[in-house]
C-alpha cells in the first residue's frame, strides 16, 4: 500500500494554521514522492522475480468510502464484522471469513508505532500461505478513485492538469485498475466488484470554493467523474471477455448518488446541500474535527462532512448494489 495524504490531517492543518481546511501540499508532495518510488519499486521486483505477484495499491483514494462501505457488504453476505486480529482468540472458525490485520501506528519499519503501544508492524502483517481456494470463491470489492480527484488532479498537484486534459487522465486511470484487476487474476481472484465515483461536484467542499447558487453542483467537475465512469466501465466489459471464468461487477455510484440527491425527499432527506459536520459556506470549509461540530439528526442529511455521505445514504447504496439496481448490463 502506499500512504494516504496525511498532508489534509487535522494535526496538521492545526500545526500549519490551513486555511479554510486546505491539504498542507508540501506534506502530500513528499507522500507522493513515496507512492511514486514504490510504484517504481513494485515494477523492478515483478520483473526481478521469478513468478512473483507483487501489486502496489495507491492510497491516494476514497479510504472514507471503504470504512463506511464494506462491513455492511460483509452483512449482505452473511458474515459478521470482520474481526481484528489482535481482537479474536486464534480459531479457525473466527478466521476464515476474514480478518483484519490493520494496526494503527505501524510502520513500514519494525518500530514504527512502538510508542503509541501494541502494533502489528509490516514484516508480521505479511503471512506466508497462499489459500487459492478461498481466494477464489471470495469476492473483492473495490471501491476507490475519488481522492485521486480531491487531493490530487483538481489540486493540481503535480501540474498534472497541464499534462493530462480529463479524458486522457481517466483513462490513465481506468487502465491503471485494469492491470491491477489483472493483477488479482493472476492471484487466483475470480469474483471482483468494481464501484464507479459518486458525483463530487455535489460535495459541500466544492459548492463552498466555487460559491454555488443554491446549492447546484459543479457541472465541470461531474463531468470529469462521468468520464471516468464511462472509462472504468467499459474496462469493466473488456476483462469479462478476455479472463477465463472471471465475473467482474461494475456499479455505478453516480446513478445511485443522482437517484438520492433528486428523489430526496422520497428517501426522508431534508438536507441536500450542506454537510452534518463542518464549518464555513455549506459546512464544507472546514472538515468535521469533533462530535461537537455535527448536526442533531444526521440521518436528515445527503453530507456527513466535506465530501463523504452520511451513514443513511450509504446503506441507501449498498441496498441497491445489492439487488443490482445500478449494474448496467453487460457489466454483471
């Protein structure tokens, strides 16, 4: 994995006085260089080593929408909450439907976290058993891309707006997934749900910066993410063509998000435009720091904070990707 930009930490818009909440982009620059040398790194060792799989996963993405998302599509299925590792007893029974061996404060080094107490450092997180069947009958789902846009391309950080126009980036982007699907094929995955983007050009971060009138969303911006949906879709059919045995979904978060955002009140939202948590114009200046700062009834609103939906409309959405209300054909 590579980093998350800990440049839009709030220690660190504390430390560095951000104004109205910006990235500290000199911290996200440095992460960047990381993510970019471990790219570089990966490719060296897949060509250096014979028969291995190595795949680097860019942490610049929407891990929000991951946390909120993917116990509710473990309940969908069945299983429970998937238990930390350091929190279950060690049996069988309580491991194979999964386990999560995320350790807050460890480090790519050994003492990386020491201090803050008992961590799983990298060098223990890695196992050293492949279980090709399990593997193969699990599903993965991939949710990811959004903070590629928030953090990166629409803050042009590396002036890469200069060097890509949207379309040439999205599609950079979707065959970047597509090669890491590959990857996970090779790996013996069979099953993968891919999510599109949901329509950023609603979040209160945006509708703040570019001063919406009553709450419209930036056309501009949506646009960039219907592309990118477009893209990653029709990647999404190729790869159903060419691997063997391979079912892979494509959802579509923009469909599922414009359905809420349009039919509001039909699903109980009063609150369209402005989040639960924040601070300034729409209360998206400011990210959600405390409990202190939400709303008395977050279910009535679309936004938790800058850009993440609240936990009512993502069970909204994992409804309906679980009936397949926002599959198009030939994606399934």
């Amino acid at each position: 994995m590579g980093l998350a930009p800990i440049g839009c930490a709030p220690n660190y818009l504390g430390l560095y006085s951000s104004k109205n909440g910006e990235c500290v982009v000199t911290i996200n620059g440095m992460i960047l260089e990381f993510s970019f040398a471990g790219r570089d790194m990966d490719s060296e060792l897949n060509e250096e080593l014979v028969d291995a799989n190595i795949i680097f996963s860019d942490a610049f993405e929407d891990s929000m929408d991951i946390i909120q998302n993917h116990d509710r599509y473990a309940l969908r299925l069945g299983s429970p909450f998937v238990p930390s590792y350091l929190g279950q007893a060690g049996s069988i029974e309580e491991m194979i439907l999964g386990v999560n061996y995320s350790s807050a404060g460890a480090g790519i080094i050994f003492s990386s976290g020491s201090e803050l107490g008992q961590h799983i450092s990298l060098a223990q997180q890695i196992g050293d058993d492949a279980t090709s069947n399990l593997i193969s009958s699990s599903v993965f789902y991939i949710s990811i891309g959004s903070n590629v846009y928030i953090q990166y391309y629409l803050l042009n950080v590396s002036n890469d707006q200069s060097v890509y126009l949207p379309w040439s980036f999205n599609q950079f982007l979707a065959q970047t997934i597509k090669q890491e699907i590959k990857n996970l094929y090779n790996a013996k995955v069979r099953k993968v749900v891919v999510m599109g983007l949901a329509p950023i050009g609603w979040a209160p971060d945006y509708l703040g910066i570019y001063s919406s009138k009553n709450g419209e969303c930036l056309v501009t911006i949506n646009d960039m993410i219907l592309e990118f949906n477009f893209a990653v879709r029709y990647m999404v059919s190729e790869l159903n063509e060419v691997l063997v045995d391979a079912s892979i979904i494509f959802c579509d978060a923009f469909e599922g998000s414009m359905d809420i955002i349009q039919n509001h009140d039909r699903y109980g939202f009063n609150v369209t435009d402005e989040a639960c948590c924040g601070l300034g114009e729409y209360k998206g200046w400011i990210m959600c720091v405390s409990p202190e700062m939400a709303c008395n009834n977050a279910s009535s609103h679309i936004w938790w904070d800058q850009f993440h939906p609240t936990s009512a409309v993502n069970r909204i959405l994992a409804d309906n990707v679980w009936s397949s209300l926002h599959t198009p054909s030939g994606t399934q």
